[in-house]
C-alpha cells in the first residue's frame, strides 16, 4: 500500500509539472518597439527572443514605422489583447497618448511593462524596466562641463531632443544634461523653459542620423558659435557631428550623448562623440520576459528598484577622455559590453 501510495503522489506531481510546463508553452508575450530599425530597439528584439526560447514562451513582436508612430502602436496592444497574450513588453512612442490603450490592456489581465520609456504617470503601466534617463543625462552633462572647466561660462550649447512630443525619455535626458552641466531647470518635465543664455536653443531630431545633421544645420544658421551639442541618441550625434564636419568645425565642438550602442561607442573611440552614457536594451527586454513568464506562473508582478518608481537596468558613462570625480570606462571596455 506505501508503495502504491508513494507511487501515486509521483505520477500526481509529474502530471501537475507536464500541465504546468504545458500552459506555459502556450503562453504569449508581446514585444512593442518605437521602429525596428533603430540598433537599439533591433538589440532590444533579440534580448527578448533569446529570453522567450529559453523560457518556452511564444513571442510576438511589433513596431512602429517611425519613432512617434502611436497609432500603429495602439493597433498592436489591440492585436496583443484579442490573441490572448499574457503580457506585453512596450517602448512608447507617446506617454501619454498609449495610456488610454494600456489601461485597457491591463482592464483585460495582461501584465504590461514599459521599456526604456516611462508611461505618464508611469504607474499607468505594471512596472518599468529602463535606464535612470536622468541621470543618463546629468552624466554626460557633468562631463562636458569638467571638459570645459572655466569655458562653461560662456558655453553655446545646442540642445538635440527627440520630438515635440516631448515624451518621457526625451525630457529626462535634456533635463538631466542640463542639471549636470550647471543650468538651472525650471519645470522638469518640459523642454525648452531653461531660460539661461548658453543654450543656444532646441531642435528634433527624430532619433535618427538624417534629424541630427538637420537640427545641428538650423541651430547653427542661429549661432555658428555652438561649441557643445547635446543628443537624444547616439545616431542623431552621428548626423550632427556630419553637420559640423561639412563645415569644417568638427575639431571646435564637443558632442555628447546616450545609447552606448555598439557603433556609438566604436564614435566615441574615433572622437566623434566625446561621452556617452551606455543603456542595456537587452537587459531590459530579458528581464521583461522574464517578469512575464513569473506573471504567467504566479500572478507575481515585478517590484521597483528601492527608492525608485522604475526597475533601473543601469548606466554608464563611456569616454576615452576620463575626468576626475565623475566614474566611467573606456571605449575599448564600452565595446566588450555594449547593449548587453
């Protein structure tokens, strides 16, 4: 009788595991990214396909046509919705105009988790797996403003952002770079309203190179003095530093940035970006994976990092011209971890 018994709770535990493992093989994720060509979101889709085989879950993914495209966007939480996805990973072209969508979404039991760029209010998702894009920023700013030392005070900065969304992510890191340079910000959350007489102005890039080399081009025609060129992101440094090149004054101004991206740091190694502060796209897209997989297991949702409202992947900041005070690694070891 032991025997039968012991026999019994065995076959019982196997069959509660294949049924377990079974559910879990039909579970779905979804993968919502602002493009798909930008390298960034490109890393981002592998981290969360390499993190979805492993745990057995059924990907699917989506882009936007273009960086701001939110109503292609929309239409993907919709599809994700209707084909019985357990939840969705998103990096939102617009955080604020996704949340109606969102809502709905988590209203339906998904676990909806923004990427790299927080929702408005970012508890209008689940939870937040991102950069600390602020501080993204003040990095690269305290830097440029040690590269300069006494030169800050008569600095002509140009200040590349994403859109005249001003979504999350693109606000974080302007103001963020401008607290670290030593310029007081008015309203945190808006672009624009620094009122201080070095920054020579603002323009939208759109996140690509082609954006870049066009807004450098309009804010030099305002003052050919610049000396300091903030960006969004690495590929719109990239046409900046084109602009100033085709001018021939690439040697006179200093450019800095955020990704960290493999080919922005192989810039940073060839001084076309003097520093940038490196994200973990792929961190943060198989830590999401992950978070659903333990939703889909256990209803458990995934918790902030201490003393923030997001769960923070890291930064660093990455330049072959180190200054005392401010931690950062070289290009050479930028490159042996970029986008991991």
């Amino acid at each position: 009788m032991k025997a039968l018994t012991i026999a019994s709770c065995v076959g019982a535990l196997v069959a509660g595991m294949a049924v377990s493992n079974a559910a879990l093989a039909q579970t779905k994720a979804c993968l919502i990214t602002k493009t798909e060509t930008n390298p960034f979101f490109v890393k981002m889709k592998e981290g969360a396909a390499a993190a979805a085989t492993k745990s057995g879950i059924t990907l699917q993914t989506f882009a936007g046509k273009l960086d701001g495209d939110v109503e292609t966007q929309v239409a993907a939480v919709e599809t994700c919705i209707a084909s019985g996805a357990k939840g969705i990973l998103i990096t939102p072209s617009d955080s604020r105009a996704l949340v109606p969508v969102v809502a709905k979404a988590r209203q339906a039991g998904l676990l909806v988790i923004a990427l790299d760029t927080p929702l408005e209010p970012a508890s209008a998702s689940d939870a937040v797996f991102a950069t600390d894009n602020f501080k993204a920023g003040e990095l690269i700013g305290k830097w440029a403003a040690a590269k300069l030392g006494d030169k800050t005070k008569t600095a002509k900065i140009a200040m590349l952002d994403l859109s005249a969304q001003q979504v999350s992510v693109d606000y974080l890191r302007d103001q963020g770079f401008l607290k670290g340079f030593g310029i007081d910000i008015k309203d945190p959350k808006k672009i624009g309203d620094e009122g201080d007489a070095r920054v020579v102005g603002h323009d939208v890039t759109a996140g690509n190179e082609e954006g870049g080399r066009k807004a450098l081009e309009n804010l030099i025609q305002r003052d050919p003095g610049i000396n300091v060129v903030y960006t969004i992101n690495e590929p719109a440094a990239a046409g900046a530093y084109e602009a100033l090149k085709s001018l021939g004054i690439q040697k006179n101004v200093t450019i800095v940035s955020v990704d960290g991206g493999c080919p922005g740091v192989r810039n940073v190694k060839q001084g076309v970006i003097g520093a940038t502060s490196m994200q973990f796209p792929l961190l943060m897209a198989a830590k999401g994976v992950e978070a659903i997989e333990i939703f889909a297991k256990s209803g458990q949702k995934p918790k902030a990092s201490d003393g923030l409202d997001f769960y923070d992947t890291g930064v660093e900041l990455i330049t072959d011209s180190p200054v005392p005070g401010i931690p950062s690694i070289s290009a050479d070891e930028g490159l042996k971890k970029c986008w991991g």
